[in-house]
C-alpha cells in the first residue's frame, strides 16, 4: 500500500520517521478540528436555548400583540430556523471530515507498521509468515459486526491480534486498552462458536506516541506494546512481563 493510495499528499523522499511525525501532525490537527467541531456544537445548542427561552418569554406579549404583529413573529421564526438549520448543517459537515480524517489515521498507522511487525514478534520467538489478515471483522448478532481487528497474525497455535492507533489512550469513552480486551474477547468467543481448533489469542497495542501511563496500562492489561523508533518499530518487554492469554 502507498501513501498514495491512502489518499495524502506526502511529499517524496521522505523516511518513515518522517511519514511518523507527519501522521502525529495530522492527529494534532485532528484534535483542533475536532475540538472546534464540540465548540460549534456548544454554541449551536447554546443558541438554540436562547432562542426558545426568548420564546419562552415573549409568548404571553405576543399572544396580546398577535393581531398588530403577527407578520413580525412570522419574520422572527423564520431567522430562526434558517440559522438553526445552517448550524446543524454546519456541525454535521465538520463531523463527516473528522470521520474521513480518522479513517486516514488508522490506514496510515497500518502502513508503517505492517512492514516490520513480524520481524519484531519473530525476535521475541513468534513465528508468522506475515500478515494474515488487515480489517478482520468479527460477527455479531443478526450479521452486524461486532468487533474489529486492525492486524491479525497467525500461525499453527497463536493468534496475535494487533490494534493500531496514531496516540492510544486510556480512560472514559475512548480507553483503547479496555476496548482492544474486549475485541480479544469477542474474538475468543466468535472462533469458539464456529468450532475453530483452539489457539492462544494474544493482543497488542501498536502507536505513534505513547504516554507513560497508556503504556503501563497497557502492560498491566497482557498486552503487547509497540512503539514507533526512529525508522522502525520496537515491543518493549519489560521484567517480569507476561502476556495475557484469551
């Protein structure tokens, strides 16, 4: 896969610790983008409970001034709703850009990792032959994916399930360590309902940047934590490190 083809413009000639810093930059501008995108969701629900406590307020007055001034309410409500539905135009369109820019992140962060993964997981005594599948979706119910696996590596008696992130994070809505347990569980429990021959399911973590205490948590959680170093990746074992099995 090129950078091409992953729909950015990225100049030629450049290394993969600069393809990384740029994917970092690309996440930073994200982040603004997004952050811009909650502030005019803000502004617009901010204004919207304006407008109907203004409503709220003038609704006795204007049942006494109806008849005199009924064209004039007209006019009102329909500046209402003509900036109401601007700003939800608004807000809807940034949304879709955020949505189209994260699924660039992780396509990206899937090309720079894939080329090395398996070298790296074979210094730690795991063998694959490569890569076995990208976007490997797990079922769910009634047909709907239920889960889904970025990278998935396996051999006769091992699975390794790789999640890929541009800055992994813990806590709330958006903890991608408790996310990526979930996904091994699912797994686990997918390939038994299908009957398939029992293997250990191992999972991993893979990013661009990782802060000390996504790290730690990631460890704590089993689970395989590898980092972007220079032009190349590495998986960081610590003392006493033992991966979880699902």
């Amino acid at each position: 896969m090129t950078a091409a083809k992953l729909g950015f413009d990225i100049p030629p000639g450049l290394t993969l610790e600069k393809l990384w810093e740029y994917l970092y930059a690309s996440s930073e501008r994200f982040e603004r983008e997004k952050a811009e995108s909650a502030k005019r969701q803000a502004e617009f629900e901010q204004r919207q409970a304006e407008f109907t406590q203004m409503l709220s307020d003038s609704h006795k007055k204007w049942e006494e001034r109806f008849e005199h001034s009924k064209a004039e309410a007209d006019q009102r409500l329909k500046e209402i709703d003509r900036i109401l539905s601007k700003t939800t135009k608004l807000v809807q369109s940034n949304g879709e850009q955020i949505g189209g820019l994260h699924n660039s992140f992780g396509e990206m962060a899937e090309h720079l990792v894939g080329p090395g993964i398996v070298s790296r997981f074979a210094e730690l005594g795991y063998s694959f032959r490569g890569i076995a599948e990208r976007q490997h979706k797990i079922p769910g119910k009634k047909g709907k994916t239920s889960a889904e696996v970025d990278m998935l590596l396996e051999n006769e008696d091992t699975i390794i399930a790789v999640e890929v992130k541009s800055r992994p994070r813990i806590g709330g809505k958006k903890d991608d360590v408790a996310h990526h347990v979930l996904r091994l569980e699912r797994l686990r429990e997918h390939r038994a309902a299908e009957g398939r021959p029992a293997k250990r399911i191992l999972g991993a973590i893979a990013g661009a940047v990782f802060l000390d205490e996504v790290k730690s948590a990631t460890l704590a959680a089993g689970l395989f934590a590898i980092e972007q170093s220079g032009d190349t990746m590495r998986i960081d074992i610590p003392e006493g490190f033992v991966p979880q099995e699902w």
